[in-house]
C-alpha cells in the first residue's frame, strides 16, 4: 500500500464520479488511511450458519498447512463440536491451527474443551483474558469482535457469524438471521497476515496494514476474478474510525441508492447526518433494522431515532421474523461492505472489528436482492404516522441522544485503555479461559 487508492484520491469510489460539495473531506480522510482495492478476486455470498458452517468446515477438511481463525463466540455446542471435530483432525495430519476467541464473548466455553483442542496441537488464542471481581468481568470494553477464517492463504471467510448453534435455524425462535462472505483470490493474503499478525500483537504498528496491502498488490494474478475487495478494519490506536470514514464516503458519493442492514444501529452523529444528506438530495435511503431483537436495547435505541430519520425519508423496515445479526450495506450498484462491525459505539469506538469492502457487480446485486427479500417479505415498515406523539420530554430525550452520539467517539477514549493482549492456551494450562 505505497500510495492511497487513486479511485478514493479521485473521489470516485462509487462510479466514477465527482463527488457532491462537501463530500472532499470524508473522501480526503479515507485516502489519508492509504485504502487500496486489491483486484482478481472471487466472492460469494453465504447466507446464516446453513451455508456459512458447510463451507468453513469443508475449507478446513481440505486445508494443507494453515487455518487461521479469529471469532467472538465459541460455544460447546452443536456448531463447537464440529469445529473442534474438524480442527482436531486437520492437527492430526500436521495443519498449524491459529484459533483466536475473545475472553467476554466465549467466557463460557469449558476449560476440557480447550484441553481437547490444545493437547492435539491447536495453538488457541484469548483476547484479553482477565480474571472476573465478584463473578462481573471488568474487560467487557475493547473486545476482538472480529470474525475471520483463513485457510492455507487461499481460502478466507468474513463476516458477523460466529461459531455457535444459535446461526442455524432449527436453534428456535432466537435464531439469528446473518450472512458472511467466501473470498478466493489475492486479497486473502492480507486478510491472512492481517490474522496471523493479530496473533502476535493485539494492537498493531501505524503501518502494519499499509505493508500487508503492498505485499498483496506485489503477487496479484491478471484476470484471476472479477472482484475488487478492500480489508478495512477498527482498532483503538491507529485505524479508530477507517470502517466508519469509508461507509461514510459512500453514503457522500451515492447517487441512487443506500440500503444499510445492521443488527445495533445507532451511529455517529455524523453518519446520520451524511444519511440525512442523501435522502434530502433524492437518494433512496432504506435501514434494515432489529424487530424481535436478542436484547431489547437493539430495537429500543435506534427507535429514538426514528422521527429524525422519518422526516428526512428515509424509509425503515424492522425484521421481524427472527433476531436480525448482520452488519452489511450496499450502496448504488458498485460498493458493498460485510463484516462484524456494526454501527453502534461499542463497534464504532471501541471494539475491534474487520470488514470487507466489495465492489462486484454480481455480488453487489445478489447481496441487494437478499436485502429486497427479507424486506419484503420478512420485515414490517416504520411509519411516522405509528410514532408516539411528540412531547417535550422527547424533544429534551431526542436533544439528549444526539449530543451522545455527537461526543461519543471522544469520550471513548477516556474509557478503559488497558493495552489489548492475547494469552496462547498450553495443553497444560489449567487456568479457565477467561
């Protein structure tokens, strides 16, 4: 990564052309991080754990000397068992296995769970292991929210599925609705160094990312794919708001349509007001929000949003079939983003996350369609005429959010700061997971 993208110096990210006024700034601070599209790749689309776990479990069945894998959630259960199946017997035929789980999100899983896995060989990892005060576990802040797999440097997986029953949907009710994305082609050697480093240093160097994209744009095959792919990724040090700068650089650059599907929204003030923006200069703007949330604060926060958004029109549709999880966005026909970050404060100012950015027609449009099917057929439209009637007690609560959302960011960072760390779990480590 010498130089930053051309297409993002340009402004013309999103089909070439030159952005709105006003636009300069956000497109100028995205160029400033160096982001540049790594072309010749395959991608595809896997909707829920039906067709996310088949394919993640085949790759690492086939895998000849690495699996890399970063996920927030590991549970013994159904879905556990056969990852641990899987990686037991890739360990067995002299695979390396990097599996990195964060200590808050897979708190849970049995310490003869990682005995298992660390005694045939598997290198497992812990984000920020700390021991809980009164049983309440002080690092719940920062967390390694990322979801990532990466096998033999040719085969990678992102997304927001973790590895739990709880994705499929003969878990129940409170199965979770989510997507992922099977990337084949030169991008994954930076996803797959990006991995490998983390392991290394949970916080990583102001260039670390830079050098991992040059070296990726250095062996890149002619015509091996169709698609251009960035890796963007959130940390609490050197890329504090890199996911959050390119969604809002194409929000600024779009001319026909925004369609944002995150499970916790409730964003910066200066994303909404960049959505604000592009409503009321005739862009179709559509949020597919949380209806039947796994905790009702994912539905009860964005709602205190509404009436703004309403006004300006923008359209929102609440899924209601079941807990709504993933984090992705497309907008007009050429850019598309997956990955585990959401747009809330904890993702957007405090957790590590890693998305992928797409531009590829065919995925773009199938990643669209998906979106149209579980609005139309899957979700309930917001209107402002259901709204409560407006009071000044929520005039005074409406004034109160945007203010937080304004100043979030900075006072984020006067939060917890303790320096992230990864502890390598040893077949006679008998300490609990976290």
């Amino acid at each position: 990564m010498n130089a930053p993208d051309p297409s993002v110096r340009s402004a013309a990210a999103v089909g070439g052309r030159r952005p709105f006024p006003g636009a300069g700034r956000v497109v100028e601070a995205v160029a400033a991080r160096g982001g540049d599209w790594i072309a010749g790749n395959h991608v595809k689309l896997l909707a829920n754990g039906e067709q996310f776990y088949p394919r993640v479990f085949a790759a690492i069945e086939s895998a000849r000397r690495e699996v890399l894998i970063e996920t927030f959630i590991l549970f013994d259960d159904r879905v556990g068992a056969e990852l641990k199946r899987v990686l037991l017997a890739a360990a067995a035929r002299g695979v390396r296995i990097d599996l990195t789980i964060d200590g808050w999100g897979s708190a849970f899983l049995p310490q003869v769970f990682c005995d298992e896995l660390t005694s045939a060989g598997v290198c497992l990892h812990v984000f920020d292991p700390g021991k809980k005060i009164f049983h309440w576990r002080p690092n719940f802040l920062r967390r390694m929210h990322r979801k990532i797999t990466v096998i033999d440097d040719r085969l990678a997986f992102v997304g927001g599925i973790n590895f739990s029953h709880d994705h499929l949907a003969d878990f129940g009710p409170e199965a979770k609705e989510d997507c992922a994305v099977e990337i084949e082609g030169p991008i994954v050697t930076t996803i797959g160094t990006f991995a490998r480093g983390a392991v290394h240093r949970a916080q990583p160097d102001r260039g670390w990312l830079r050098r991992i994209h040059a070296q990726a744009l250095s062996s890149e095959p002619d015509g091996a794919g169709a698609a251009q792919v960035m890796l963007v990724t959130r940390d609490n040090r050197w890329h504090r708001n890199d996911i959050e700068l390119h969604y809002r650089t194409a929000i600024r650059l779009a001319r026909r349509r925004v369609v944002i599907a995150n499970a916790y929204f409730f964003p910066g003030y200066r994303l909404l007001r960049d959505l604000v923006a592009a409503a009321r200069r005739g862009v179709e703007v559509r949020l597919l929000l949380q209806g039947e949330p796994d905790i009702a604060i994912a539905r009860s926060a964005p709602a205190l949003l509404h009436s703004y958004l309403l006004r300006a029109g923008i359209r929102i549709h609440e899924y209601v079939e079941r807990p709504y999880h993933g984090k992705v966005a497309v907008v007009d026909d050429e850019w598309a983003t997956i990955g585990s970050s959401n747009l809330d404060p904890l993702s957007l100012s405090l957790n590590l996350e890693a998305n992928v950015m797409i531009r590829d027609r065919g995925f773009n449009a199938a990643l669209a369609e998906r979106l149209e099917q579980l609005i139309s057929e899957q979700c309930r439209e917001v209107r402002a005429d259901e709204l409560p009637v407006s009071r000044p007690w929520h005039a005074l609560r409406s004034a109160i959010v945007f203010h937080f959302l304004r100043h979030f960011p900075r006072w984020a960072h006067g939060l917890p700061r303790h320096r992230p760390r990864v502890r390598s779990l040893r077949a006679s480590d008998s300490t609990e997971v976290a």
